[in-house]
C-alpha cells in the first residue's frame, strides 16, 4: 500500500502527472470524477506544476495516494510515464482500468427501426459534415422540464393572465421581470437551478453546495450520471466526430462531456447584445482557428449561466435576439454560418413551441442557403404525439410532419436517448464496414 513518497518518487509522480494531464481542465476533471472532489477546494496556486505538488501533498496527507494514481490511469490508461511509475513502485494494487461497459442499446421499436435515413446521415458524419444542434430537452433529466418552472413561477408570483396555469416560461419570464425586475428573474432561476440539482440529486451525489455556482452543480451530477451509464446523450455526441456543436442550452455540459472524451473544446458565444462584458473570443486569439474533431467548437446561442447578462430567458431577450442577430450578423463565425448552410442538422431535445427552437429557426437556419441545405439529410427527434391516442394527437403529428418537410428535415419519432442509442450501434457498424441496418 502506498502511504508515503520518497523525495525521488514525488518528483516521477509529479512529472508523470503533469504529462499526462497538460492542462488545469484535464486536471480539474481528474480530481472531479475519480476522487469526487473539486481542484479548487483542495489547492490554491495559479501555476499546473505546483497544482500537481498540492494536489499530491494532499493525497499523501490524506492516505489517498493509491486513489488518485488509480484514478489518473482510469482517465489517461496509455499513459508511459504513469505505467513506468507504477511499476516503479512495484504497485499491485493499482490496475489498468477495466474496458469500459458496452454502450447501452436500447430496443428498437417498429417506428424507428425503419427509419428510412440512417446512411446518408451516417455517410455526412463520416464527412466531418455532421452539426448537432441541442436543445433544452437534454437537460430535463438533470433539471426537469422548463414547463415545470413557469407553473412554478406562475404560482409562487401570481401571474394573471389566462384561466389555466401556462407553462410558457419566456411569457412568465416577462412578467416577472416586469413586476419584480430583470435582476430577480436573473436570480430566481440560479435559485431554480440550485434548489432543483440538490433536490433531485443530493442523495445520489453527497456534497452539493448550496453555495456553489450552478455549473459546478451541474458538473458534478452529469460526472455521476455520465460514470454510470456510458449511452446517456452527452457522452454519446462527446464521442462523434463532430467538428462543430450547436447548443441553445445555457450550461457547459457539452464542453465538458468532450473534455472527458480527450478533446480540446473551444467555447464560443452569440453575442446577440452590443455589450462591452462579452469575454474574448477564439477569434480575437486565432483569428484562423478551425474546429476540427479533436479540438471541436461549441457555440452556445443564448448566452452562459455564468454571464447572467447574456441569458436569453424572457419574451423581450428572444425579441432582441432576433434583432442582435440580424444587425450584428457579422459577429456570427464563418465556420458556424458555414455548417448552417452546408452540413447535415441534428436538432436534438426541442419541441416545436419552444420560444428557442422557433427563435432558432427564423434568425439563423432560414439565414442559410436553402439549395445546400437540400443536399444533406437533417433529422429532427421528436416524440409521437399520437402515443396520446386523441385526434387532436394525430392532427399535431401531421402538423409536425408539414412543418418540417417545409424546411428539408426528416422526422425521427422517438425519444433523444433512443436516437442516441441506435445512432451509436448504426454507427459503429457503418465504421466496420457493415453499414447500417
């Protein structure tokens, strides 16, 4: 058992480390999802080498040395400066981690099993030209449904108008921002998100804190969730090779998904607003960066929790999104712009009221080529409404189906997860030479 380092071994350690995880991100991640803890809590200096030194002092003090070697070869296993300081050592209880568990493949139903365009869309990923675009309904098992919320609100404030309780959160929004103000709703929903992640997940993830920033939060559910089931839906996209992600969502779940994969994720923002509090851009950096699979772009429509400014949350932010967009198009990327004319669209996790999917729908892929657009196979994943069995069910799914076909998208009636999960096992064989099924 290891409890202690020699002089000379905390410096093979130190330098095994600091190769194998070049980066505070890859760090951060190590200390979050192998040790559940957070890198912030346990070292306070600026520089990654003498990160690494507290981060192994207070492993030695803490007789959790094994622990976090063991860790740090579950998430970077080819490591040789890591394999050369285990057999150093002489370590029998630290092992290579195991082969991760096959990907969770759910059964296919009648529907979906003959979805008619798996191989053009499997032959557009195979192209690097494949561009998923996430919506708010990825977050629902983390968060619940954003309905849910403007029933909530509704009640707690009072809202007047209609005789039913609406489920609209933008229009509930309004009108808390209205009679309360902009700041409240601003904070109001960091203390949704909070409430709701402790609640629904405290049990399961001890040590949330009611303090902590919402992103942290979500962090460390998603680091939960995502251990236990390698299908769940940010795992899966993390792992296509995708130069490109579209997200209308307002968390970094995505960028840290990717990072778990061994990627390198640029992060970029719509800046719909003329506002001197944006943060820099990839661009102002590189002016000729190109997201490629290994070092992917993930660009975040309306706006990040952390800058509370650019959320887009109630009716009058999507309104002047779609002025922003339009007078400040030009801040839009070249590559973003180019994969909405000219790649394959997954819209994964919206409905068709959404405020964002519509919003999305008009001021950016109508911005598009419509002829280029034609040559690709976009698929949107909706869930049958005439599993409901009502007329009025089956008059919204022909609806669905008019309104999408409008715009060259194909739909696949089933769950995200579902899609998800066949799209994987599709590909996996169109990458064996099998093709799909």
């Amino acid at each position: 058992m290891l409890t202690t380092l020699s002089g000379p071994q905390m410096r093979q350690l130190h330098e095994a480390l600091l190769a194998a995880f070049p980066q505070e991100e890859q760090l951060r991640l190590l200390v979050r999802f192998e040790l559940n803890k957070t890198l912030s809590t346990l070292v306070k200096s600026d520089t990654l080498s003498a990160m690494v030194l507290e981060l192994l002092e207070w492993a030695e003090a803490q007789g959790k040395l094994e622990d976090l070697l063991q860790g740090a070869l579950n998430t970077n296993p080819d490591n040789p400066q890591l394999k050369a300081f285990v057999a150093r050592v002489g370590l029998a209880a630290v092992t290579p981690p195991a082969a991760p568990p096959a990907p969770i493949i759910l059964p296919a139903t009648p529907e979906t099993d003959t979805f008619p365009k798996w191989h053009a869309l499997l032959s557009d990923l195979a192209s690097g030209q494949c561009t998923p675009i996430l919506g708010p309904g990825l977050l629902e098992p983390l968060l619940g449904a954003s309905r849910d919320l403007a029933r909530r609100w509704a009640e707690t404030f009072r809202f007047p108008l209609g005789p039913r309780v609406p489920e609209d959160l933008p229009q509930v929004a309004q009108f808390l921002a209205t009679v309360e103000s902009p700041n409240t709703l601003r904070q109001e929903f960091r203390k949704y998100l909070v409430e709701e992640l402790i609640t629904r997940h405290g049990t399961q993830v001890p040590g949330l804190d009611r303090t902590a920033a919402p992103d942290d939060l979500l962090r460390a559910v998603a680091a939960a969730r995502w251990l236990q089931n390698p299908a769940d839906p940010f795992r899966v996209l993390a792992a296509l090779p995708c130069p490109l992600y579209i997200t209308a969502n307002l968390d970094n779940l995505l960028a840290e998904a990717l990072r778990a994969a061994g990627k390198a994720p640029e992060v970029e923002l719509c800046r719909w607003l003329d506002d001197d509090r944006w943060p820099p851009s990839i661009y102002d950096r590189e002016p000729d960066y190109q997201p490629t699979v290994a070092r992917p772009l993930v660009y975040h429509l309306f706006g990040r929790l952390p800058l509370p400014f650019s959320l887009v949350l109630k009716e009058d932010d999507y309104f002047e999104y779609l002025v922003g967009v339009t007078r400040l198009a030009r801040l839009v990327p070249t590559a973003v712009r180019a994969a909405l004319s000219d790649s394959a669209l997954l819209f994964l996790g919206f409905q068709l009221d959404d405020w964002g999917f519509r919003v999305l729908f008009r001021s950016i892929i109508r911005q598009g080529v419509p002829g280029r657009r034609g040559q690709y196979t976009h698929v949107a994943v909706q869930i049958d409404p005439t599993t409901a069995n009502t007329p009025e069910a089956a008059g919204a799914r022909r609806y669905l189906q008019s309104y999408f076909e409008s715009a060259d998208v194909t739909i696949y009636w089933g769950r995200v997860e579902q899609f998800l999960s066949e799209f994987q096992a599709h590909w996996t064989r169109y990458q064996a030479g099998e093709g799909p099924r």
